[in-house]
C-alpha cells in the first residue's frame, strides 16, 4: 500500500487483462500553444514516462550539483588568483557572481508637519511614529526592518 500526498491509501492492483500494444489516443500539450492529440501504444507511453522521470532526476541532480558549485565559487572568488577562471565557469553554468550582505545603517530624518489647530492636542510624536516608514529604490536592496526612535519637536 501506498500513501498518497493527498491522504489516501492506494493498493496498486496488478490488472486481470493489460495490453501494452494498446493504442491510446492522448494530448500532448505544449506549454502555452495550442494542444494535439496523437496516438501511440501503451508500452510507448510507458517508456515515455519513465524517461520523462530519469530526467527529471538528472535535471534536479545538475541543479544541485551547480548550486553546490555557486557556493565553492562565491567563497572563493574574492580571495582567488584566479577569478578569470572562476568568472568563466560561473558563466558557463549561468551562475550570478552575487553573495548577501548584511547591513545596517542610522539615518537621521528632519521635516516639517502641519498640524491642524481646530484638532485640538495633535500627538506630534505618535504621527511620526505611525507614518515615517523607509524604502528602497534599488530593487536589489531589502528592507527587512525599521525602527523610529527618538522623535522630538525641535
């Protein structure tokens, strides 16, 4: 027996009768264009499964052999004598020369508000707090945290 993702429990049941020279007339979609239909045996279905599996474990396989290779060739790469020969294998094997960096940085922000005397007591401090917020204009930076601290009426 066998569990499925979705929390069945299948038996596999060997069939009375097979033909694997069964034809079969089945879709063959091809990405966003348009599908066809075509007719094949079931053996040839089979076998086209089964490859379709095989190489979708060597894909994977390659994958993560070549993200283990970004890893060696990101650490390596500052302190290489050879990054031209680094720079070439990244590039055969598409790999971005990037690494994460860490940062924090202070800024320091001054501006005016107007404040609405008709509103009586406006709370200064907490509208700062409630609406100064910092982005980023380079997509290649993330803001992960922020923090507003010691506001004050100057």
């Amino acid at each position: 027996m066998e569990d499925t993702p979705y929390g069945a429990t299948v038996t596999p049941v060997v069939p009375e009768s097979y033909n694997a020279n069964l034809l079969v007339t089945y879709k063959v979609i091809h990405g966003y264009s348009d599908a066809e239909y075509a007719t094949d045996k079931v053996a040839s279905i089979e076998w086209s499964l089964h490859n379709g599996r095989q190489s979708q474990k060597q894909a994977n396989m390659y994958a993560s052999k070549i993200d283990t290779v970004k890893d060696i060739i990101t650490e390596a790469y500052a302190d290489s004598d050879d990054q031209e020969t680094l720079r070439a294998i990244a590039e055969a094997l598409d790999i971005e020369l990037t690494r994460e960096v860490e940062w924090s940085a202070t800024i320091e922000v001054s501006g005016t508000i107007s404040v609405d005397l008709l509103e009586g007591d406006v709370d200064v401090e907490q509208e700062i707090y409630d609406n100064l917020y910092v982005d980023s204009q380079n997509g290649q930076i993330e803001i992960v945290d922020t923090e507003v601290t010691n506001v004050r009426e100057n």
